[in-house]
C-alpha cells in the first residue's frame, strides 16, 4: 500500500506525455512488483548483473531501461531483452550496442548522455560533442541503434536555480539537435530524460518527457 500511495501521488504530479522511469536499483523483485501492480510498467536499473538477476522472474512486459554507466563488456548480457538504454556515454559504447542488437537482430532504443553537472564524476558527453556526433551523422551509420533522444543529470545541490539553468541548457540543446538535417524529420527522437526524486517537477517546467524517481516512489535503499 506504501507504493501504491506513493506512485498515485507521484503520478498526479506528472503530465499525461511525462513517463515514468521507477528506479528499482537495490529493491528486491517483491517491491518491484508492488509497484507493478499498482499500474507501473517501466523501470530503471543501473547494474547489469543485478538486473539480469532479476528481469527472469517479473512479468514480460516491463519495459527495462538501463541507466548507469554501462561497461561495453556488460551489453551482451542485456541485448537481448532491453528496452532503452538512456546512459549511452561514448561513442565506443554506441558502437557495441550497436554490434550486440545486430547479433540478436534487434533494433535497440538509446538516449545520449550529455554532462551538464558541474560534478566531474558524472558522465556523459560535452554539449559541443553531442552536437557534432550528429551533425557528423554518425548515429545514420549505426543500423541496429534507433537514437530517441537525450538524457542528463543535474548538479547535487540544493540550488534550485542552478538545476533548472542545467535542465534549460538539455533542453535548449535538444531542439538544437532535433533542428538538425540528421535529426529533422525524425519523429522518433522525442525523448529528453531528466529529473530524479528531487528535481522532477522542475525537470518537467524545463521540457522532460522522462523522470527517473526511486527514493520518492520505492522509499530508502538497501543495498
């Protein structure tokens, strides 16, 4: 009931074209299917072993994002039932899952990750490198990859303003690169994932159509 509660109130904060990624790193398959029952169909995980632990014994049709900082050794192991990967950091990685859907004959959903933090520990690739990944139309080349979109996270801070600066420049950089020749026409690169339990609502003003809330639906973790 503790979820259930808290995914109602969460969803009642949410616009209708907002999806929710429930965050179920840490949390046992039993959690994760309160939530299920209570009406969630997506989540995130952030570790390969760990969701490969689990995906076997929840219901086939949870759509499985991947959203951490994934190792190009580790993507065999999700290829085969993963929906998105929204972590995607360097253009090595894209080239692997690329390799790896091909060898399931898939077509696999990914968003870039841009840095925008001030954090030197988050990942992710630089505005200016973003921009000249896909004006040098290096995503066409990659046929088993299908690009939606971006993803990025804010500074930990409990600066308001600076957080919602760095989800404006996600957004702003998103149009730039939905205006491009490469992207222009593609009505699938329409996703901007950003936003987590503390800052989703702001991520939301700022253009998110992906929030990644744990805490805030699943409470504390333990790992």
């Amino acid at each position: 009931m503790f979820i259930r509660n808290n995914f109602l109130e969460i969803k009642s904060h949410l616009p209708e074209d907002v999806k929710l990624i429930a965050v179920s790193k840490f949390h046992p398959v039993e959690v994760i299917r309160e939530a299920y029952d209570a009406g969630q169909r997506i989540f995130g995980e952030n570790r390969v072993q760990e969701l490969t632990a689990k995906q076997p014994f929840l219901p086939h049709d949870i759509e499985w994002h991947f959203i951490g900082t994934l190792q190009t050794n580790k993507v065999k192991f999700i290829a085969p039932f993963i929906s998105m990967i929204q972590s995607v950091d360097t253009l090595k990685l894209m080239q692997e899952i690329n390799r790896q859907a091909e060898n399931c004959n898939r077509l696999i959903r990914v968003l870039i990750e841009v840095h925008i933090a001030e954090e030197e520990s988050k990942h992710g690739f630089s505005p200016d490198e973003c921009k000249a990944l896909f004006a040098d139309g290096i995503p066409e080349q990659l046929k088993n990859l299908q690009i939606c979109g971006l993803m990025g996270m804010a500074t930990f801070t409990d600066d308001k303003r600076q957080v919602r600066r760095e989800f404006e420049s996600l957004h702003t950089l998103f149009k730039e690169i939905k205006s491009l020749p490469s992207t222009t026409g593609n009505d699938l690169f329409m996703e901007l994932s950003m936003g987590m339990s503390d800052d989703y609502l702001i991520a939301i003003e700022e253009g998110s159509t992906m929030v990644r809330i744990g805490s805030a639906l699943f409470g504390a973790r333990t790992k």
